[in-house]
C-alpha cells in the first residue's frame, strides 16, 4: 500500500484523527517504509494526480527490476509482469495487450 499525504501532511492527519494513540510526529511508526519521493519539490503541495505520476515513477525501479538496467535504459520487455496478473474475465483487454 502506498500512502500520500493531504495538503498538511500525513502527520496532520494522524493528529486530527481522534481514534489514533499516537501524535503526528510519531505517524512513521504507523509505515514499514517512509519514503519521501520528491525530496526537492519547491512548494508546499503536490497535486494528488502529480504526487501519484512521481512516486509511481521513482518507485518503478524497486517493483519491476527486470525491465531496467543498471545504465537505465529499458531492457526488453518481459512478459513474466503480465503473466502474474489475473483478469476478472480471463483474458487481457486490448490495452493490456
């Protein structure tokens, strides 16, 4: 699972919730991982659609080692990624092909 934090900060919300035991400076006790994705992002916030595209994106390397090498280009395509996933109908769609 991948968490992002709202505008406040993930902390912000671990402290506004009333059933958490914890304060917000402790909420990274909460994680396994607290990684943050865009270290030197220059503002306050990230929009949600642009925070998913970039932790997505950083976070590829680590979930599909096998399609990048070590000098970063793309290997070719593997289908092992694809053959693990199941499909409600059985089949792939068009897109997925």
């Amino acid at each position: 699972i991948i968490v992002l934090g709202g505008v406040a900060g993930i902390e912000e919300c671990v402290d506004a919730d009333e059933t958490m035991e914890i304060s917000g400076n402790e909420s990274k006790s909460l994680f396994d991982m607290w990684v943050n994705v865009c270290q030197f992002q220059g503002s306050r916030t990230i929009r949600t659609e642009e925070a998913v595209l970039i932790c997505l994106s950083r976070l590829r390397p680590a979930l599909f080692p096998d399609q990048v090498s070590n000098n970063g280009k793309k290997k070719k395509k593997s289908s092992t990624v694809l053959s693990q996933v199941e499909f409600s109908d059985g089949s792939m769609s068009d897109e997925s092909e």
